[in-house]
C-alpha cells in the first residue's frame, strides 16, 4: 500500500519510507536521496571514526550514518559522521546543536555535500564541517564565522593536519591507507 505525501515533507514523513540501503534526507521539506555508499567511503568512514572516537570530550558522542540529525521540522540529514554534544541526543534523533558533521565526498553527492549540505550545516550553526575527499585524498575543515563557514584548513596527500580541540594529527591519505579497491 502506498502513502501519499504532500509537501512540504516533515520529520515523520522519513518513517515511511523503506529501509532500502539509500538515504533519505530532508532540506526545507524537500526530499533528496542518495544511494549506499561505495566501499572505499565507507572505509574513509572507519578510519576517521577510530581517529575521532578516542578524543571526544566527555560531554560528546559521535554517530556514524545512519543517524538522524533534525535541524528543523523540515530539514532532516544524515551527515556520514556527527560529533555532538549528549545533550542533543534524544530517543528518536540528534536535535539540537552538533559540533561536528563529518562528509566524504562521493561521485554521486559531491555537489550535494559541497553546495546544499554546506548552506544547511551553516544555516543551522553546525560549527564544524569537515568534507572528505578519498579519491584526492583531502580534507577541507570548515568552521562557522556568523553565519557561513570559513576555510580552516585544507590539507592534501601526505601533509599533515591537526586539529586543536579534537587533540588529532593526521594525513588524508591514512584515511584510504590499505584500501586498494
């Protein structure tokens, strides 16, 4: 049986759709969807998590995707990775203010990440967005000044980066170490 639904589309509206491997998201009410992503995203994923997990601060947690962050009734992402205060952690979602959303850029959401999802983060106050490239590899750190983001940082290859907060030294190219797919 289908549902109908009407726009603009609302938080609740997600629950309806099938668990299919692709990924729903809402931005003002209109709905975007992603298929799965590839292996070496996914492995890019990985090796972050296991840099940023150890060196959350205690009030933190950090969800890999999927996991539902609600900026607004409308406006509903699943960034890849989210690093947010406990706080904004409820039974259905993360709603509230995130310190950290986390993209790897994939051929089919590049645009989407860069463009749409930046303007959103910065919209709603995400003070930290970190877009990942593996096929570069890069990592361009963008931080809130007002409301857009500011570049940080933009590291590539094998140059260092390190983060101030997260208490992280790295190279984009360890996040696609050992992946030869």
């Amino acid at each position: 049986m289908q549902t109908k639904l009407t726009l603009p589309l609302a938080y609740d509206d997600l629950a309806r759709f099938p668990a299919d491997g692709n990924r729903y998201e809402l931005i003002e009410g209109s709905l975007h969807v992603s298929p799965s992503p590839v292996p070496r995203h996914q492995h890019c994923i990985a090796q972050l998590i296991c840099l940023l997990a150890p060196n959350l601060r205690a009030d933190q947690l950090l969800f890999p995707a999927p996991a539902d962050v609600i900026f607004s009734g409308g406006t509903v992402l699943e960034p890849d990775i989210v690093v947010a205060p406990r706080s904004s952690i409820t039974v259905r979602a993360i709603e509230g203010p995130v310190d950290l959303v986390v993209e790897v850029l994939s051929p089919s959401t590049r645009r989407y990440d860069q463009v749409m999802k930046r303007a959103t983060y910065a919209a709603h106050g995400v003070a930290e967005y970190w877009i990942v490239d593996p096929d570069a590899p890069s990592l361009t750190v963008l931080r809130l000044d007002g409301d857009d983001y500011r570049q940080h940082a933009h590291v590539v290859g094998d140059a260092r980066f390190r983060h101030d907060w997260l208490d992280i030294e790295f190279a984009p190219r360890d996040l696609v170490a050992g992946f030869d797919a």
